[in-house]
C-alpha cells in the first residue's frame, strides 16, 4: 500500500474559492484510506496567502513542515533531518480546481481537473473540506477544523527556515 499525503499538498494552495478566499488557516486531519481500507490519519495545521503561498505543518504522527511558493515546494522532515526542494511544473494548484469547481448544492462544489474530480464543501460560507481519489486509488479527505478565512497572514510565515546540518536533496 502506498500513501502519498504529500500528492495533495504538492498541489494544494489554498488560493480562492467560489467564495474568495484571499488568506486560509485552520487545523485539520487528513485521512487516507486505501482500496483495502487501510487507513492513516494526520493532523496538523494549514496557513495559505494569495498569490501562491501555502505552509503545512504536520504534528502527528509525523512531524513535517511543508512550503509551497510560487512553483517551489520544501519539505522540511525533522525526524529524518532532511530537506527535499523541488519545483511544481507538472501539478495542478489548488486555484485550478476551485476556478473550475462547480456547484452542485448549496455547501458542495465539484471539479474535474485533469481527470481527477474534487469535492470541496463550505458551511457558513467557510471552507471545511476536500476529498479526491487519489491516483493509487486511495480515498482522501482533508477536514478542515476551526477555519480562518480573509485575515492578514504575515509573509515570513512562509519562508522556510532550513537548519544547517540537515540534508538537502533538490529534485528537477
């Protein structure tokens, strides 16, 4: 079994929505479950800012940091002290998906982006979940706990801060 919470973060940049969001923080507990029910569940807290500025950072049960700016992603893996960088050319960002999403009711909307369909769902007009299928076939949910939406996020929350004696690995 392969679980690759990393896929949606790879192209997941919290951006816009059909309702605006030009800034997104929350907690949130992501769930993967492959085709044999196999499950995993992480938790940790998500910070994105227009125009293409987003900061995983994953508590349990793992810890990770991930940055995505502009077309650059980082992951910074303290356990393992390891950074890996590299560009995001051939995915699809998260505004992709919302400039398409269509709605389907009153709290749903629905996108086909590359022949892969995204459910995102707000409630009260703030975003509280996206779930795919992934391309190994595993069900992914993102659940998004206590949402901020629109308020100012300072820039240098973005910026990784790479210790010195870590690893670096750069891919492309």
């Amino acid at each position: 079994m392969r679980f690759f919470p990393l896929f949606f973060l790879l192209t997941l940049t919290v951006f816009a929505s059909p309702k605006e969001l030009n800034s997104f923080n929350a907690k949130f507990v992501q769930t993967i479950i492959d085709d044999n029910g196999k499950k995993i569940i992480y938790h940790g807290e998500l910070w994105a800012d227009k125009p293409q500025n987003a900061l995983w950072v994953y508590q349990k049960p793992i810890q990770k940091s991930v940055y995505i700016n502009g077309q650059k992603i980082t992951v910074i893996e303290p356990q393992i002290e390891q950074v890996t960088i590299r560009s995001l050319d051939d995915e699809i960002d998260f505004l992709q998906i919302i400039q398409k999403a269509k709605k389907i009711d009153e709290n749903r909307y629905s996108a086909t982006v590359k022949g892969q369909t995204y459910s995102v769902v707000f409630k009260n007009d703030l975003l509280t979940s996206i779930s795919y299928k992934d391309g190994y076939d595993n069900s992914v949910a993102i659940v998004f706990n206590n949402p901020v939406q629109n308020k100012p996020i300072e820039s240098g929350r973005f910026k990784p801060v790479i210790p010195a004696d870590f690893d670096i690995l750069r891919d492309r």
